[in-house]
C-alpha cells in the first residue's frame, strides 16, 4: 500500500473517530465500543471486504468481463492444508 494513500486513510479514520464521540449514546465508550453501537466497521475492514467481493467477482466472472483466466486459484497444498492462494497470469 502507497504511503501517500495509508496517510489518507489514517486521515479519513481520524474524522470518523471524532465523529463518533460526538453522537449521543458512544460518548465516554472507546472507538472499537462506538463502531459496535454504531453498526460500523473500520475504514480497514471496509477496503479489505471490498477488495475480497471484487476477487470474488473476479473468479465468478459470469459476466465475462476479465479475460480467461485473469485470476486462478492455484491448486498447490500451502502450509495450511485449506489455503488457496490467488495467482495472476
């Protein structure tokens, strides 16, 4: 991940911090205790399950919108007998 683009999100994840201490309810509870309340995740979480839905759309292609084979799961055992790990042609 690009430095310039952690800065950002460290930016981003200030704000929604002092946002939630203002709302009535989550004052006087910690940032992880205000998500919960608040039915929200860390702006962290949010990239990392919106990259996981796109590699998921990526191997669903039903669309047909990537190019065979653009992105294969490789069949090898890992250290982790159910461990799958994503290759790019």
């Amino acid at each position: 991940m690009e430095a310039i683009y952690k800065k950002d999100i460290a930016k981003l994840e200030k704000v929604q911090t002092r946002f939630t201490r203002i709302i009535a309810g989550c004052r006087g509870k910690n940032y992880e205790l205000r998500l919960e309340v608040l039915k929200l995740t860390t702006l962290n979480m949010r990239f990392e399950r919106a990259d996981l839905i796109q590699v998921y759309k990526v191997l669903n292609d039903t669309k047909h919108i990537y190019p065979e084979g653009f992105l294969e799961l490789s069949d090898t055992m890992g250290r982790n007998k159910y461990c799958k790990k994503l290759f790019k042609k």
